[in-house]
C-alpha cells in the first residue's frame, strides 16, 4: 500500500522507520504528499479566543490553566456573547476564517453548552466558520452544539497513550476517545492532535501519531503543539524538544494523514522563522493567528502577515476550507486546545 493513501492501521514499526528517515527525504516526502492533497502555498488560518479562562479542576502537568497549580492566571468567569462576538468580528478583519472558543472545564454542565451554543450561532451568523474546546462532551451536549451551527470541536489526545498517566491523572485516554465518538456521532468536524516536548521520547511521539492517525477517521484538523512551558506548571524545565524533531514530527503527521489540515499550534512563537518555513514546507497548512493563544502569547498578526509574503503563502479562504474537508471525507476524516495550547 502506498504511504500515500488515507489508511487506519498503521503499525508503531513503520511510524518509528518513518520518523528515522534522513531529514532531508523525509521532508521531501512529506511535501510530495501535502502537494498531492492540498495547495502548498495556501495555509488555513484560525484565531483562538479563551472564553472561561482558569480554574480548571484537571491536573494536565503542561497546562497554566489547572488550578492546583501556582501560575498566575486567573480563574475568570464565562465570557458575554457580546463580547466574544466583538472578539470574531475583529478577528474576521484580520483574516481570520475560523474562530475558536475555549474553556477551561473538565466537562461543561449542560447550562453552560446553552450559553455557548448561543455564541456558536452569533459567531457562524458573521460567516465565520466555528470550532469549540470545552473539555469531555456527553452525546446530547455534542448534538446540541451541533444544532447551533457549530462546525468542529476540538478535543485532543495530548500524548501517547503509554505516556498518558506521566502526564494527566485525573482523566484517561479513553474519556478522550469517548468524547470524539461523542462528537463525530453528533455530525461535528474533528480536530484533535496533541503536544510534543513534554519529556516524551521519539517512540512516544509515534504513539501519539499512531493513536490519532488510527483513529476511526482521521481528524480534519491535526493541530500539533510544542509544550509552551509555564513557571508553576510540573512540567516547567524540561528538556526542550530540537526544533528539527518537531519538523520531522509534522513531517511524520503529514505522512499518516495526508488530507487532514495539519496545525501549527501552542509553541509557534519559540519558533524562528525559519523553523516555521520547514514546517510548511514539510505539511503544516494551519496556524493560529493573533496575539493571544488561549493564556500564553502568540506572534503578532503583522508578524505573520510578513511572513507569509515571504514565503509567497496566502491564507485559506473558507470556501476553499470547506472543499478540502469535503474532499478529504469523500476519500476516507491543551481544553483542549487548552495546552497553553
Ligand atoms: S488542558 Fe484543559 S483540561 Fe487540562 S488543565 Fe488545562 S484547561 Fe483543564
């Protein structure tokens, strides 16, 4: 079978042999693939606004948001829909396609998905296409958000699997899988992807691509962050991952699921430039856009605006979004987007 087509079986050996290939034809590869499945030079662009910031009851030891941990955020209630609905029309003149709403809940009560599916329908009324991450779902809580018109939810597998508990006590990996089964009975869109440099080792990093890349479809949405590490959080001072891992770890996801968009996430701005054109090169076609990531800072849209006219990239436009999530169902598919995301 060719590394090309959409498959759901991938085994740990070929993922590792895949993440061990000379860095220069791996990336080669993985940009035949992007090419084949999508337009090199255009790239998705999303901005993500935290509605119900901090005090979060969950333990994930990369998140500033956790309560048990000393770092400075603050538990904030949950956001009006004016103001949200300011927060998207100042992001859609900015050039944003997608908004994103996240809150800091282990699992939303049902009064609160009531508030939220309001500005769900405020948000897609601008045109805008909308994605939440409000932590575990039950089904009639993903039919509801389904109902308001939102279009993904973002909810991710954060690790491998065997490397969950290193990470996260206070839920499993399988609260994880039942809510995305939750969300994909409910009609949505998935995005889910995970978070790299969290002391994992490159055979983790493949768990976590093979887990997500197994999944019963892939997600339309591969958002792949890169530990932000927060003063206060456990895992603050670990060894920072090579940027060069990270590219090959795009590269890899780019490989296992090539009509997925391919996000980067948390972590872009601890990255040069440079960095950031490998990334694209290698498959990312979808970056977060705008000053604020959920609580840590993100590259100024200027910043990002220069950089793509360096690099002769231009953003997704909606319609386009659509065709290619379309077309990528036909051929198959830190809250959290929450990691300091
Ligand atoms: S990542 Fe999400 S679930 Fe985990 S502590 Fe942060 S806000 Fe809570």
């Amino acid at each position: 079978m060719s590394s090309t087509s959409i498959r759901h079986d991938w085994q740990r050996e070929e993922i590792s042999a895949l993440f061990d290939i000379p860095f220069n034809q791996l990336l080669a590869r993985a940009h035949a693939v992007h090419a084949q499945y999508h337009d090199p030079d255009a790239v998705q662009v999303s901005t993500l606004l935290s509605i119900k910031t901090g005090g979060c009851p969950e333990d994930c030891a990369y998140c500033p948001q956790a309560q048990r941990y000393q770092t400075g955020v603050q538990a904030e209630k949950l956001m009006s829909t004016e103001a949200v609905l300011a927060q998207a029309r100042a992001a859609r003149a900015a050039g944003a396609s997608r908004f994103c709403m996240g809150a800091a809940w282990r699992n939303p009560k049902d009064r609160d998905v009531e508030k939220v599916a309001e500005m769900i329908s405020a948000v897609r009324g601008l045109g805008m296409e909308t994605c939440a991450t409000l932590g575990m779902l039950s089904s009639s809580q993903a039919q509801t958000l389904k109902s308001a018109g939102l279009d993904y939810y973002n909810h991710n597998l954060d690790t491998a699997p065997e490397h969950y508990d290193q990470i996260i006590s206070t839920r499993s990996i399988d609260d994880r899988l039942q809510t995305l089964d939750h969300v994909r009975e409910a009609g949505l869109k998935t995005c889910c992807g995970g978070i790299v440099g969290l002391g994992e080792t490159r055979e983790q990093r493949a768990g976590l691509l093979q887990a997500l890349a197994n999944l019963p479809q892939h997600p339309d949405s591969v958002p792949i962050n890169q530990l932000v590490q927060v003063p206060g959080t456990p895992l603050h001072g670990t060894e920072a991952l090579d940027p060069f891992e990270f590219v090959r770890t795009i590269a890899v996801a780019r490989l296992l699921m090539p009509a997925s968009m391919v996000r980067l996430s948390a972590g872009r701005e601890q990255m040069n430039e440079g960095i950031q054109a490998l990334c694209f090169f290698a498959g990312a076609n979808s970056i977060f856009y705008g000053d604020k990531l959920l609580t840590t800072g993100n590259p100024q849209a200027a910043a990002d605006r220069a950089l793509f006219r360096r690099l002769d990239l231009h953003p997704l436009e909606i319609q386009e979004v659509s065709e290619t999530v379309h077309a990528s169902i036909l051929e198959t598919a830190q809250a959290c987007e929450h990691p300091p995301a």
